[in-house]
C-alpha cells in the first residue's frame, strides 16, 4: 500500500461517500473507516466498501485517544480525513455539550494523534479537516457570499463547535507545523442521507402524507451540493491542496426552503404517479428555529482556480437520483429512524 488513510466518521452520509470514491479510485491504498455507528452512522451505507480487501473497518469513537493513537500505530496513519462530527442544528439546541466534546474534543484527539505519530516528520503526511459554510454566520437575502476571508459569526451550538474545531486544526498548523488542510462546505444531499435533515425527511413524509414542517416564512436560503461533487472536492484538496490553506466548496445553487420544498413534492408526485400538487397541502408553517441563519452561499472561486474543481450534478437532476433513491430504499429509512 502506497499511503494508510484514515477515514474517521466513514459510514455516515458524507463520510461513506468519500470513502467508496477513495477505496475505488486509489486501489492502492489501505483505507481504515472508523466510526462510532451512532445513530447517524450505518454500515448498510458502506457494505460494499467494507468488502473491498484494502479497506479496514473499526467501530470506535473520535474521542477515544489510547484507541485513535493505536490505529496511527497499527495501521502507520499518513493522512486523514476527519468527517466525523456531530451536525445536526436542532440536536445541538437540545445536546450542546455533546456537540462540545465530540466535534472539538474529538478532534484534538485526532490532532494530537497525529501530532505524535508523525514526530514532526511530516513529509507526505496530510490532516484534512471537513467543516461547515455554518461557521461563517448569516448572509443577507440580497447578496453576498462567503469566502475563505469571511469573519467566523457561528450563531447555533453545531456551527460554534465546528468553528472551535477549525481554530485547533489552524493553531496545530501554526504552533506544531502539522500540514493541515480545512475545507467548509455548503449544504449537502444524495443517497444515504440520515433522514432527520430537510431533504430525506421530508421525501419520507411526502411518500408517507405526513406534514412537512416548515421553519418561519419558508424564506431561509442554503446553497446546496450534491454529495458525490463535495467528494470529488476532498479527493482535489487532500491530494492537491496547499498545505495550512482553506478552500470553500459549493453548489453554487442558492434555493429558498419553500421553494425547495414544492419541488421535491413535484418530483416525488411524479414518481409516484400521483397527480400534481398532491402533496402540497402536507406544507405547515412551524415556528422559527432558535439561531436560525437566514441565507448561506459559498464562494467556490478558490478551489476551482487552484485545484480546477467544478461541481458537475445539476440539481434538478441530482434532486430526482436522490427521491428516486429512497423511494426505491424506504426500509432503509424507516430502519434509520428506529435508530435515531
């Protein structure tokens, strides 16, 4: 094996993308997933992966610093790809302080593995750390994007933990020298998404003719990305980026929630052979959520300029692979939840 990569938090939504694109691209190298399989974290979402002969897996958590320095040790650990996180806003309302330990705590954890096993011999070695556009705060409807300049504004107990985390994979850079990439990505959707986030849950509940709950006005804006374009983005960044840099990735696909939401009813009423606007009395206007961002758009430039990335899904088309996905995987579903 070429390079030893580990993949902390790989059965879950992102992280088991990345890590089916990374065991099937480079065959050469040894890819060691580890995961707590909390309720996020599904091995169904990566049985093929597991089974191909240069892929390790571990049940363990991030948090767990003998286990971590161990896998450095054992496996002789050259890269890493920190996904593992906690991220979902409305559980870190309720939960702060696991938001706390897990997505800071687990990742000094992580940093301090490294640190260690590397000695300061940090040729070929890499530390890509996956954050969030939630960092930066709020945008204004009428314009704006975020940068790799933009002010750190985190507003909820997720975005402030992510933040944290990105200060002490920059401040291991700068104090220790260790080669430390960040990347902050925008909304993400696909296949295998733990459907408590807006897209799987409400695809579920359309099928199902249960209410779709929508925060405030319905006029919150996100930028959204196909999960197999933000994958092909970390593969660009952890190969090509340059050391001790951040690169934003996104969609470039500003929609608002609302109008998100008729579109998936559409979609999913068409698959379904149901007549169109069906599902649109399902629609309830709830109150707003506490911290609730107003707009998010990223600013990609960077990462296309230097590394010549581009997102390469369309999203009408990335929206129906998706429905088109749980539909065909509803127990799936439904055995996601029951973990939940």
């Amino acid at each position: 094996m070429t390079r030893n990569i580990l993949i902390t938090g790989g059965a879950g939504f992102i992280g088991s993308h990345v890590a089916r694109l990374f065991a099937t691209k480079y065959a050469n190298y040894r890819i060691v997933i580890l995961d707590k399989l909390t309720y996020a974290g599904n091995l169904e979402n990566i049985a093929d992966v597991c089974a191909l002969p240069n892929v390790e897996f571990v049940e363990g958590d991030i948090t767990d610093a003998p286990l971590v320095e161990r896998l450095f040790s054992d496996y002789a650990i050259d890269g890493v790809l920190h996904l593992a996180a906690e991220s979902h806003v409305d559980r870190s309302i309720s939960a702060p302080l696991v938001f706390a330990h897990n997505n800071i705590i687990g990742t000094l954890v992580l940093l301090e593995a490294a640190r260690k096993a590397w000695a300061g011999n940090y040729s070929g070695r890499r530390f890509h750390h996956i954050s969030t556009d939630e960092v930066y705060g709020a945008l204004p409807l009428d314009g704006g994007v975020f940068t790799e300049e933009s002010r750190y504004e985190p507003h909820s107990p997720y975005s402030a933990s992510k933040a944290s985390s990105d200060h002490f994979v920059r401040a291991y850079h700068d104090t220790y020298g260790l080669p430390v990439v960040v990347t902050n990505c925008s909304n993400n959707y696909g296949e295998n998404q733990y459907p408590e986030k807006l897209i799987p849950l409400f695809i579920y509940n359309i099928v199902n003719r249960r209410s779709l709950p929508v925060y405030g006005s319905g006029c919150n804006v996100r930028d959204w990305l196909y999960v197999g374009d933000h994958a092909s983005a970390l593969d660009a960044v952890f190969h090509r980026g340059v050391v001790g840099e951040t690169y934003n990735v996104g969609g470039n696909n500003e929609w608002r929630n609302i109008d998100l939401v008729k579109l998936l009813i559409k979609i999913v009423d068409e698959e379904l052979g149901r007549a169109e606007g069906d599902g649109d009395s399902l629609i309830t206007y709830v109150e707003d959520r506490a911290g609730h961002d107003l707009r998010y758009a990223i600013d990609s430039a960077k990462l296309m300029r230097e590394l010549g990335w581009r997102p390469e899904m369309s999203f009408e088309e990335g929206l129906r692979r998706t429905v088109k996905w749980y539909l065909a995987n509803v127990e799936w579903a439904e055995r996601s939840l029951k973990r939940g």
